[in-house]
C-alpha cells in the first residue's frame, strides 16, 4: 500500500470515529432535598407564592451544598420536625448565589451581626413550585426502601436541611410521589 492509500485509509478509519458533539451540551439536572417545618414554610405554602428564596440556611454545610446547585435542578420539598415527616413535593432551581438578606435583618431570627453587607456569610437560591405528592412519601417509608448511603434523610441523627439526592435514587422517589 502506497503513502497515498495509508493516507485516505487513515482518514476513513478516522471520519468513523468522528462522534458529532452537541456544541451546548445538556447536563441532566442534579436532585436535592431541602426541609423546611411546615408551620414555617410549607408546601402549600410555596404553590400558592409560586417562588421563594429559599432563605435563613445557618450551617455552612447545608449552604455550600446551595452553593453547587444549578439552574434547573431538581429539588424534592420535605416536612420535617412534623407527623409523618417526609417528601411532600418538588420544586425547581431557577436562580443561584442570591446574597441572603434575613441576614442582616436585626429583627429576623436569622440575622448574623458577623456577616457584613460588604462581605457577606450566607447566600440562597430561588426555588419554583413544581408539584406536590398525592401523598406525603414519609420517613419510615423511605427507610424501608433506602439505606443511609443511598439517601442521606434516613441516616440517623442526620440534621442538615439541604442533601443532594444521588439521580438514580430521585428517579425511584419521582415514581413514587
């Protein structure tokens, strides 16, 4: 085979390999799970505004899990510190690294007199109402289906009010609410 032929060989080979590559990829959404008690904020609550910061996040692990959010992620809305505690809902990401402004409210109870306007502590996002459950999908139930290392919520003594949600484990929470 002459150079020519290696050549236009060489680039056949090549040409198959090629794979078309969208220039905007589109990354599925991550998945999340924020608590809120329901007499502070429930999921009614969120149907009836449509948005709402997602505000008063005083633990640095739950805000650096805000932190790594992105629009258009998915968030499952849970009851807790309630009968039956539990996923009552979704909601969705739709704005990110909003500076959070009960923190220098002097009458809000989360107001932070370390965290200074000009060098903020706290941030928050903006979540949308997407659905709420037929039924609350409650914490016994979602420990029979899951163990600690496959959804954080079940995890005994765990307190953090923001977890990420692993996406296979979402799909199967999705079918069941």
């Amino acid at each position: 085979m002459d150079n020519k032929s290696k050549l236009q060989s060489y680039s056949h080979f090549i040409q198959t390999l090629y794979i078309p590559r969208d220039p905007m990829p589109q990354q599925e959404p991550s998945y999340w799970l924020m608590k809120s008690e329901p007499d502070a904020y429930s999921i009614d609550t969120l149907k009836n505004d449509g948005v709402t910061l997602w505000d008063g996040i005083r633990n640095y692990q739950a805000r650096n899990f805000m932190r790594k959010m992105n629009k258009g992620d998915k968030v499952f809305f849970y009851h807790s510190n309630c009968k039956p505690p539990g996923i009552v809902g979704l909601m969705e990401v739709i704005d990110l690294n909003i500076v959070d402004p009960t923190q220098f409210d002097k009458n809000s109870k989360y107001f932070d007199s370390k965290s200074k306007p000009d060098n903020p502590r706290w941030d928050c996002v903006k979540v949308k109402y997407i659905s709420k459950s037929k039924k609350i999908l409650s914490l016994p139930e979602l420990k029979i289906l899951f163990n600690e290392d496959e959804l954080l919520v079940v995890k005994k003594g765990n307190r953090l009010s923001i977890l990420p949600v692993r996406n296979d484990i979402a799909k199967i929470l999705l079918e069941k609410i």
